[in-house]
C-alpha cells in the first residue's frame, strides 16, 4: 500500500524569509535526498474560511510501500531532511504525519 510522509509546517516568524529557505535550500535538498522520481508536492495554505490556518505549508514525499518509507527516515539522507525541515521552521517545530494512501470512494 502507497504511503507517504507529510510535513506541517507552522506559520513562520517572517513569511518571506521562510519561503527564500524553504524553495531556495530546503526542497532542493529534499528532491537531491528522495530523487527525481518521488512525488514531492508542497501547498502554501491560503487560510480557512474565518482565519489565518494554523499550518503555513504542508510537503508529503510520497512512497510506494512502508519499508521504503522506513528506509529513507533511518538513512543519512533522512537524517539530513529532518534536520533542514527543522531549521527551516521558524515558527515551531513542524509536525510529521506518515499516512497510508486510501482508494478513492
């Protein structure tokens, strides 16, 4: 079953000065680390319909299976995204959800 890990990403302290890090550092690394192959999609969340959302941005590296998923977060190149992700976000500490991918309804 596909499965993917997904970053959230609180609101930064400065917006602009996360968005020069995080498309200008961190998702280069981050498709250096997976590869050209791995979906790494990433959304900028515009807001709810009474506020400003809790997340700024939310990234999922999408996985074929767990055991590859596994793989990766024990690896060196895991280690190296987790530690960018980090200091990436200045608005708190992201949090990282792994979700198995369901069949459509």
């Amino acid at each position: 079953m596909a499965i993917k890990l997904v970053v959230l990403y609180p609101r930064p302290d400065d917006e602009a000065e996360f968005e020069r890090e995080y498309l200008g550092k961190h998702l280069p690394l981050m498709r250096a680390l997976v590869g050209p192959d791995v979906p790494l999609p990433t959304y900028r969340t515009i807001g709810t319909p009474s506020r400003l959302a809790r997340y700024y941005r939310i990234a999922e590296i999408h996985f074929p299976a767990r055991p590859s998923l596994q793989a990766f977060v024990e690896s060196e190149g895991g280690r190296l995204g987790r530690e960018s992700s980090l200091r990436v976000s200045s608005g708190g500490k992201p949090t990282f959800l792994v979700c198995e991918e369901q069949e459509q309804v």
